[in-house]
C-alpha cells in the first residue's frame, strides 16, 4: 500500500540523515501561542479573520499561515476524512461518508469542503494544480520552528508559509514530527489527492479517503 511503502521510505532516510528524533504527539490542537516562529513578516493580509501569504506565485493563489483548528502556524490543528468537515475519535472506511461515493472536485463546496464551511468567506481547500504550483514553484526547507518540525516553503518572491509535520490519522495518529499529510480538493472514488512530505521528500500524491490529514486553507 503506496502509505506503508512512504511510511517505510521515510523511517530509512530518517536514519540516513540524522532525523530520527520523533516530536511529542501534543493533540490536534497543538499550538504555542498568537505569533509562533516569527511568521508576522510573511502575512500579506487578512480574510475572515484568517491570516495569508502572498508567495510569489504564478497563480496569485494565497495560502494560509496556519492549519483549520490551529492558530499559529506551528499548530497542527484538526484532521478530516476527506470531504468531511468535522472532526472525529476515529478514521476507517465505515465511518467516512464519502467513501465509495462519486465525488470529484469539492473545492468551495460548504457541504465537503473543510475549509469553507470552517473558515467561510473565499477560503476553500487547494485544488491538485495548486499543490503542484507549490510543489514546483518554491523553496522547500526541512526545520524546525518553536520546537515543531516541518517545511518552510519559500515562494518566487521571497515570503514563506510552515507547513507542520503533523502526521495523520489511520487507526491511530501516526509519524507525527515525521510527516505532513495535506488533502486537497479532488478525488475519484476512493482515493483523494494529497500534498505528502517527510524530511527527505515532499510531493503529491493519492491516499484512501478514510484518512484523517490535516487541511492548509487557500484563497484567490
């Protein structure tokens, strides 16, 4: 299965390159405090109350400082099943509500998007191009900030978003401080595409819609 195989992948490189050392798992709700890692420089303005950066990018998509449910960019936040928009105990196939229902795109959908019917307004989960415009488009860093590890992924024009190693939920809350797992707005029947990254890769790829990963809001 393409996530054991990623899991396994990750442990190695881990070992390889010295990041074997593991975060304590503080919750969905990991948070630090109102201006984490000295990200204030990076916000290009507010939507809704929610903080963006501006990042250089072709598209003029603005990304979010931090994560639904957390608020600093260090916070992990909450985790969803894929079209799902509340949070849950647990994370398998009977209890995901989109699973084996013919879904594609749900971006701006209040009804299965997370971040518009969390956050309103224009906010709404990225699409596959938007990921791979960040993907291909920017910088991307190893770190750790305010004691979180992750990515700091620096745009054309030199401002940045972190994007926390948050893990994500199977059976139980796995690779937190190893991984991020990112879901964005498209799916087929089962599977949905998603923004993965460890300290020695990071990319775009499909995963079941069961899982529980966290959500990076995005705006036009």
């Amino acid at each position: 299965m393409k996530k054991t195989l990623k899991r396994l992948a990750l442990l190695t490189v881990a070992m390889i390159v010295g990041f074997a050392s593991c975060e304590d798992d503080f919750g969905p709700e990991h948070d630090r405090g109102n201006n984490g890692g000295g990200d204030i420089g990076n916000i290009s303005g507010t939507i809704a109350g929610h903080d963006y950066v501006d990042i250089g990018l072709p598209s003029g998509t603005k990304w979010a400082t931090c994560n639904i449910g957390a608020i600093t960019p260090e916070g992990y936040g909450n985790y969803y099943a894929w079209g799902e928009t509340t949070t849950k105990s647990s994370y398998t196939e009977d209890n995901c509500r989109t699973w084996n229902v013919s879904m594609n795109d749900i971006s701006g959908n209040v009804n299965y998007d997370a971040a518009r019917a969390n956050w309103g307004s224009t906010w709404r989960m990225p699409t596959e191009a938007e990921m791979q415009e960040l993907e291909n488009n920017c910088t991307w860093t190893w770190t750790t900030q305010s004691g979180v590890n992750g990515y700091r992924v620096t745009g054309p024009n030199g401002k940045s978003i972190f994007l926390p190693a948050a893990g994500y939920y199977g059976s139980s809350h796995d690779d937190v401080g190893e991984c991020g797992d990112y879901w964005s707005s498209e799916s087929d029947t089962y599977n949905a595409c998603s923004l993965y990254f460890y300290s020695g890769d990071h990319g775009v790829d499909w995963y079941g819609r069961y899982y529980g990963h966290t959500v990076r809001p995005v705006s036009d």
